[in-house]
C-alpha cells in the first residue's frame, strides 16, 4: 500500500507541476518564483512522510488540532510549515510551537497573540495579512482598507516577519478579477515593505489564474493528494 500511495503522489506532484510550468510559460514567468505547498488537511503524517521523500517539503494545515500532532509526528523531517486556515487569538500559542509561516493574519489582536506565542517559544515567525476579496463573513481576511496597518503591526512585532500578503478566491465567480485586485495589494504592502514578497493565492482549480496575476505561493490539497478524507476522531 505504501508504494501505491507513492505512485499516487509521485503522479500528483507531476501533474501540478506540468500545469505550474505550462501556468509560468503563458505568463513569461520564472517556475523558481513558484512555491508548492501540499495542503494536507485529513490526511496521515505517512503521507507528509512520501511527499517529504518525492521533493516536497512545504505543508499547509488548516486546523491546529490536526497540525500540531502531525507536525510532532514528523519533526525529525526538514519541513516548512505552513497554516493557512482561520486561527483564534487562543490558539496563537499553539500554532506557534510548529508553524514557521502563518497565512491568516487578519486583525490586530491576532498579530498581538502571535507576537507573545513567538517571544515565548524562542522563535521568529513570518506572517501574511490575509486579505478579503468579497468581505463575505466567516471566509476570513481583512478588508482591503485595513491591510497597510495590519502589515505595519506585524512588521514592528517582535518576533514576527512579515512575509506578504493571502487571498483565497471568492465562491463561485471569475479568480481572475481578485488575484488582480490581490497583487495591487500585494505591490501597495511592498512600497513599503520591500521583502514583503509573497503572495499566497491560488488553490487545485485556480492555479493557472493565481500565477498569471503574480502568485509566488500556492495552496494546493485535491490535485495532490486526491479527496478529502474524513478526519477520524
């Protein structure tokens, strides 16, 4: 079974990475620009393990109670990780005993939390503001007016980076029209954040749109991993 989960993400990862090069060729962009980040919501730390070992050592989690015990599964493993899901101020801690890059800073109060959780635990932690393109509630994300001040707080907090910005794409419309929107952000957060130079976007079915509109990170689970399974409790 081992080797056939294998094959199956060795076949993943090509696929995402043809689609990637072919994405870069149609933009005049470099494919070292591209950051992959295996999205790996309910799936086992075994399979982190054979992604780890086909290449791919960037890994997104959106849920603190599914991360952190992955996370301590494969410490022994050189990996980046990411999360890229909602967090509450309570989990800040937490979070930041594991994750090297926090995708969903999107409030003042978080960039707080995440500031005492980094000093506690000895670490540095890059954070991107999480932007929202359709201020729908409950998707999360800062409205477009509140993003230079939030990334000036995460920028003068102690033990923080910041890295840039994040935006997932609004349901059911056109990705296009809000990764434009996304990297007129990007390049606003940079005039005065100059390494400011990530922008997270783009998922298993918008990718190409993301690397046209100048993506640098993409979050991507389905098109690598296959289904999502139910997360057994």
């Amino acid at each position: 079974m081992t080797a056939q989960r294998r094959a199956e993400l060795a076949e993943g990862i090509a696929g995402v990475r043809d689609r990637i090069a072919a994405a870069c060729a149609a933009a005049d962009r470099d494919e070292a620009e591209i950051t992959l980040i295996a999205v790996t919501k309910t799936f086992p730390a075994s399979d982190v393990r054979l992604l780890a070992g086909l290449g791919l050592t960037d890994v997104g989690e959106n849920r603190d109670q599914e991360a952190r015990p992955k996370a301590a599964d494969c410490a022994d493993l050189p990996l980046t990780w990411h999360f890229v899901g909602s967090l509450q101020t309570n989990k800040a801690r937490a979070v930041a005993g594991y994750a090297d890059v926090v995708h969903s800073v999107d409030r003042s109060r978080l960039v707080t939390a995440l500031s005492d959780a980094a000093v506690r635990a000895g670490r540095t932690l890059r954070c991107l503001v999480q932007v929202s393109l359709d201020e729908e509630e409950g998707r999360g994300g800062a409205p477009v007016r509140d993003v230079p001040a939030l990334a000036d707080g995460i920028a003068g907090a102690d033990g923080l980076e910041l890295g840039g910005v994040m935006a997932v794409a609004p349901l059911g419309a056109d990705p296009a029209p809000a990764f434009t929107r996304l990297a007129e952000v990007a390049a606003e957060v940079r005039r005065n954040h100059p390494d400011a130079s990530i922008v997270s976007a783009g998922m298993s079915g918008d990718l190409e749109q993301a690397i046209a509109s100048g993506a640098t990170h993409l979050r991507v689970g389905t098109a690598l991993l296959g289904g999502r399974r139910a997360i057994v409790r």
